[in-house]
C-alpha cells in the first residue's frame, strides 16, 4: 500500500515510524512496520544526516559502498551507502531498541521454539529478506539465561544491543575481521553459546558447523525458502567432507516469513514451519536431499505444523483471506511429497 506524497509534518511522522527507509540528498521513500509506503522530498533533519554520512564515507570514492549502523532521532539503524545511476543512496533498517518479545512483539510461542534450543548442536532460523528470522533469532537468544548460557554474538552489524555484561557482542569489521575468525574466538573464549547473524559462505558455514560439532549451542540465520530447504542450502555451503557431521549436529530448523497488509490497522501475521532433529530427522538427512520429502511425516509426528497448516489457521481465523495467504498454502518451492 502506498501513501503516496505527502507534506513534510507527515512524512517526518512516516520516517519516524519507518522500518525500511530509502534516503538520498533530494528525495526519501519509507516503509513501515505494516507495509505502507509513503515518499517524498528530504526533510531538512534527514538532508542533513544524508550530507554527513556522504561527506564521512564516500571519501573520493565512487565505486565503494559502505555498510555500518548508526543512530538518528532517537533510533538505530542499520545503513548500506552505495552509488547508482541515480546517485548516492542510503538504504537504512530500523532496529529494535529492545529485545523483541516473540509472544507481544511478533506473535510467536517459545513452547514451539525452545526444544529447537536446547542442548548443544546448531539451530538455524531462516527465511528471506526482511522475513524476520534475525528478530526471531534475537528473541528467541533473549529468552535464554545469559549466565548458563555463556552466550557471544557475532553480527554484521549488531542489531539488538543485549543489556546482560556477560554476553560478548562484536561486529565484523569493527571489532573482528570476518565471521570465522570470530567463531573460532568464541570457542577459545570459552563460550558455550554462540550466534552468528548470518551464514552465507562457505568458510561461515564450516566454522559454525565445526563449534557446533564440539559441543556448542550455535545459533544462525540462513537464506531459504522452507524448512526442508534449509538443509539443502546449509549443505550447498559446506565442505562436501562435512556432510555426516550436518547430518549428526543438526538441532533445530526454524523457516518464516511475515505477511504485511500495508495498513496500520490490520497486524502483520507470522508463517512459519519448523523442524526438531531427532533421530529418525538425521536418519532421513543422511540418506540425502532425495529422502527429505520424508521429513514431512517426521514433523506429523513431532506435532509441528507447516506453513499450510499455519496459513490456513489464520484464514480461519478470519484474519486473512485465502489470496493472501495462497502463496503458503500452495507450499512454495516445496520439494515434491509422495
């Protein structure tokens, strides 16, 4: 939905309550928590703070971005600066200000979440693009103890600051150079608990894969588009010589996505499926990609619904209709069942 241009006291009040902001010298497009676009030309305060990064991080050159969090009225955001054809750019992610609650926040229940947690071996929360698996991936570490846990981060950028002095947090690129070198001090820092923002390369993937395999909690988050698909993509990543220990320290798989309806009086709704690895999971994951559609029974009987299955409920509910839900109900880019 979009609002279209408006005047400037509306579009400040926009980008006050703007997730998703795109912000050059002339002109600003935001995005809200419930979908709604409302564009623009640059208010004074935000043509300032478009001026400032310019001057701080383009430097002469015209061909590199930079990526960095930072803070704005009040809010923190998470900014990539980069050249186009258009000119310089600042796409700009509200962060949270506090640990999001699964339950008040994003609608979503710790009973179903917590057996993915528990215990040592790697968990991971996946999605796409703004599907808020990093939230439900903080939220979920949110509800941990941090004494017990002993828990460090490891983020690119660091998006929710956790109050606990026991939690290590440190950024790639600003307190360490890449993600494995940080995975592999967590080990050495003698932390049992270890998160990682984001898996999306090969040596990431083998570094959180190897902690886990040592009797660590690793949790992460993965680019995919269902549950079943999380095992294909980790897989993909690694190391063809690790994939029994895949199989072996798998614990947990988390896929959502948040359906928004562009309007503030309607609340966005989770969908979401997951996956407990038990014994009879690693079985059907040892066999290889062609066995997962064996998985589906393995979640029947774990008691987990799938994404139809939560889809339909909201349908049911009343609070959506079947064409806005009809992307999940058809199962999108399931691998085929027998």
């Amino acid at each position: 939905m979009n609002a279209g241009v408006v005047d400037e006291q509306q579009l400040t009040r926009a980008l006050n309550a703007g997730r998703n902001i795109l912000l050059t010298d002339d002109y600003v497009e935001t995005t809200d928590y419930h979908g709604a676009t409302t564009f623009g030309r640059t208010p004074p305060v935000w043509k300032d703070f478009f001026q400032r990064n310019y001057a701080e991080k383009v430097r002469g050159s015209v061909l590199k971005s930079s990526h960095y969090t930072t803070d704005l009225l009040g809010n923190r955001f998470r900014c990539c600066m980069a050249n186009s054809q258009k000119g310089w750019g600042i796409s700009m992610r509200a962060l949270p200000l506090k640990i999001p609650s699964l339950r008040d926040d994003l609608q979503l229940d710790w009973n179903i979440i917590r057996e993915l947690t528990e215990g040592s071996g790697l968990t991971l929360f996946a999605g796409r693009m703004g599907s808020g698996k990093s939230t439900t991936m903080a939220a979920s570490i949110g509800c941990l103890d941090p004494r017990a846990s002993q828990i460090a981060t490891v983020e690119d950028p660091i998006e929710v600051i956790y109050p606990s002095h026991s939690i290590i947090q440190r950024e790639i690129g600003t307190h360490v150079e890449n993600f494995a070198e940080a995975i592999r001090d967590c080990v050495r820092q003698s932390r049992t608990t270890i998160v990682v923002s984001e898996i999306r390369d090969s040596e990431t993937a083998n570094a959180a894969l190897l902690a886990a395999s040592t009797g660590h909690s690793v949790f992460a988050t993965i680019h995919a588009d269902n549950v079943f698909d999380i095992y294909t993509r980790m897989s993909a990543l690694i190391d063809p010589r690790y994939e029994r220990v895949l199989a072996r320290n798998l614990r947990g798989l988390w896929w959502q996505h948040v359906v928004r309806f562009g309007t503030a009086d309607r609340k966005p709704l989770p969908v979401y499926e997951s996956l407990l690895v038990d014994y009879e999971a690693r079985n059907i994951f040892e066999k290889g990609t062609t066995a997962l559609p064996m998985l589906a029974s393995v979640m029947e009987r774990q008691k987990r619904k799938n994404m139809t299955e939560i889809a339909m409920g909201h349908v049911s509910q009343r609070r959506a209709t079947r064409e806005e839900m009809a992307e999940f109900i058809h199962r999108r880019n399931r691998i085929a069942e027998d």
